[in-house]
C-alpha cells in the first residue's frame, strides 16, 4: 500500500512539474513576443516620424533632418520588412544621385505596418503634410 502512495506521490509531482514547465515556456514565448512588438512598434513609430519631417523642413534644421533621415534609414535596413528595405535602398541611390528622394511611398508602407501592429483599420488615403513656417500676430 505504502508503494501505491509513494508512486501516486511521484506521478502528481511529476505532472505538477511537467504542468509548471509548460506554463513557464507557454509565458517566456509570450513575453518575448509583447518585447519584439513593443520594439517593432517604437521603431515603426519612430523611424515614420523622421522620414516625415524630411518630406519638408526648413534649412536651419538641415543636419539634424539630415541625420535624423540617415538613422531612419539604417533602422530600416535593421528592422524593416523587405519591402521596406528596398524602398530604403532606392532611397539611398537617388539622395547619391541627385541630393533627393521620394519618401511617400516608405511613409505609406511604415504606416499600414504601423496601424496593422496596432490592430487599427487600414487607411488607404495618402498622407497629409502641414507645416506652418512661420505665425505672425
């Protein structure tokens, strides 16, 4: 009888254990997986928001844009989706080129990733610009 209590014993410890590891793998893969979204999501948020204030900046922010639109540029060639990346590429061969890129299109790829990552709904319309230059009153 002692045998049978014994080996009860050692099977329900060992389930608990076994039941233990599960839940401790099944939340490290959780977390690990919140950790790379909340990363993905400040990268995707923060490299928009330099690319959006080289669309159109004055000439008294010119190095800070320009070092701003290089960090954006090699998050992305970091981080990015593939699509991304040659966007990213493309840009680079044209500022060599010519001095200047067109950037709408990696905006618009940035944000549908932005907003699915959020779970918010797709938008389809193209992005809007304001910049205020200067406010007299």
């Amino acid at each position: 009888m002692e045998d049978l209590t014994l080996f009860n014993m050692l099977i329900t410890t060992f389930v608990a254990l076994f039941g233990w590891f599960i839940i401790h793998k099944f939340t490290s893969l959780r977390e690990l997986k919140n950790k790379q979204r909340e990363i993905r999501v400040n990268y995707l948020l923060k490299t928009y928001m330099c690319l959006e204030k080289a669309i159109s900046h004055s000439s008294r922010d010119t190095i800070k844009i320009k070092n701003d639109l290089e960090l954006a540029i090699a998050e992305i060639q970091l981080l990015g989706t593939k699509k991304q990346i040659s966007l990213s590429k493309e840009i680079g061969l044209s500022f060599a080129k010519s001095n200047g890129a067109n950037l709408e299109e990696l905006l618009i790829l940035l944000r549908n990733d932005l907003r699915s990552e959020l779970n918010l709904e797709s938008v389809s319309e193209k992005i809007n610009y304001l910049r205020i230059n200067s406010l007299k009153g």
